[in-house]
C-alpha cells in the first residue's frame, strides 16, 4: 500500500547558484531525475504522475533551467559545476546508496560523470538519449541555431523542433516556442555557450573512465532519434560495464514526451 503523495518546494544555494528544488515525498524507493539542456523540472511531469505513488522523486532545475538562477559570475555553468550542483542537490534531498538516477540527453553526461566520482551514493542509473558525442546532425543544428539572431525567438525554437522534436505533440512543441519567446538574454547566451561547447568537447570516453562507473546502468534511446546515432550508443554500452541497452521503436529524442506509453519500459526497469 503506498504513501499518500505530498510536495515538499524548496531552493538550494550552491556556490554562486541558486538550485530550486521539488520533493515527491513517499516511503518507496528514491529517483532523481536530471533534466536535459534548456528543459525544466516540467519535463518529468508524465513521470512523477506515473511513479509518485509508490516512489520517492526529487526534481531540480540547473542554473539556466526553470527558475534555477546564477546569482554571481558568468552566466556559463561548467560540468564541473553542474556535478557540484547535482552532488549537493543529492546530499541535500535526504537520497542515499540506494537511489536510481533517471537522466535524459546533456543530464546524462552529468549523472555518468557523477557515477564515475561517487561510485557508492547511487544503486542504479536510466540514461535516455545519451551518446559519446555530436553526431552531423547535432553539429548542423548547433551551428544553424547559432546563426540566428538572439532577438529572433521563433526561428531559435522552430530550427530546434525541426531538428530533433518533429516527434513531440503539438502541445509540447507550442510549449518550446513559449519558452524561448519569455527566456532572458543571458539565459540564450548560455545556451548558445553549451552549443558551443559540445561542439568543441571531447567524446565521453575522453571526459572520465567509463569503467569506473560500477552500477547498474540501463540506456533508452529512439530509435528515431536524429541527434544520437545508434551505432554510438551501442558502443556506449560496450564501455560501461554492467550496462543494458533499450532501443525504442517510433520515437525519437524525447521519449517519454513524444509517447507516454515509454512509461511502461521505465517501469519494468524500476520495478525489476
């Protein structure tokens, strides 16, 4: 019999970061979920809907996501700085050995890096849409995103969608341009500063030791997805050593957003 659910909101100060920061409360296992570059704790809703009965979630927005803010310094935020971040939110949040992890794309970076640091504070991770690096596709709309005028919102979000969204509900599409039409000057910029360095980072394998990362790891990608090659992913699997891979049919970058139906793999995936 599971817990009643209640919300617990809250924000973390990290550095010079200000981290907002949502509980789901319950008595069952933990999850935290780690958002992809420019999404929200908004991105889970489907999630916490389909799991917050029986489990514990914990979402937070990074600096430039949501209502997370860079309170000093530049606006660019480090994966350094991002693992800090995910590092306190952890400790912070009351989870411990036995949490699972549930990433999707750029948050996958920062939870196998975190995995490979702190081998003993997580049991389990979910990494949808991960690879070891930029594909053709990902450059050319990196590049093509980056020729835009910063004022032209519109065309920011529609080059996007374009690109690896096409797959979204009408919905969510409409729920992008939204969301670039409000964002902040700085908060473009800092995106446009991830692009950037995407493009000029080194592969995965290059960044940490993928052998160092000890747990159980699960990856889900689309098998439409235009911004992750299969071929890439499968070699990630290779590389990790207790490592699963799930490729999923008919939808691309967003998974879970595009269908809910990839729900039911995520609980298979828990509940075993």
């Amino acid at each position: 019999m599971s817990s009643p659910v209640s919300r617990v909101k809250n924000e973390l100060k990290v550095g010079r970061f200000l981290i907002p920061y949502r509980i789901y409360e319950n008595n069952g296992p933990h999850i935290i979920c780690i958002n992809g570059v420019q999404q929200s704790m908004a991105m889970w809703s489907s999630f916490v809907s389909r799991f917050s009965k029986n489990y514990r979630i914990v979402l937070f927005d990074f600096p430039n996501q949501g209502k997370g803010k860079v309170v000093s310094g530049p606006s660019k935020i480090t994966l350094d700085e991002q693992v800090q971040i995910l590092s306190e939110v952890v400790d912070k949040t009351g989870l411990n050995k036995d949490t699972t992890m549930c990433a999707a794309s750029w948050g996958g970076v920062v939870a196998v890096v975190f995995a490979s640091k702190y081998q003993d504070r997580i049991k389990r991770l979910i990494l949808a849409s991960l690879g070891t690096k930029p594909n053709k596709k990902m450059a050319e709309t990196i590049k093509k995103g980056y020729a835009v005028d910063i004022n032209d919102r519109d065309q920011m979000a529609k080059v996007l969608i374009e690109s690896f969204g096409e797959n979204l509900p009408w919905q969510l599409k409409q729920r992008i341009i939204s969301q670039f039409s409000t964002m902040k000057e700085d908060d473009i910029r800092a995106f446009y500063e991830h692009g950037l360095f995407v493009l000029s980072s080194k592969q995965l394998t290059d960044l940490i030791n993928l052998k160092d990362i000890k747990v159980k790891t699960i990856l889900i990608n689309g098998e439409k997805d235009t911004i992750i090659d299969i071929d890439d992913v499968k070699f990630l699997a290779t590389q990790i050593p207790d490592c699963e891979l799930k490729i999923i049919k008919d939808v691309g970058h967003f998974l879970h957003m595009e269908r809910v139906e990839v729900l039911d793999i995520y609980e298979d995936i828990l509940s075993s």
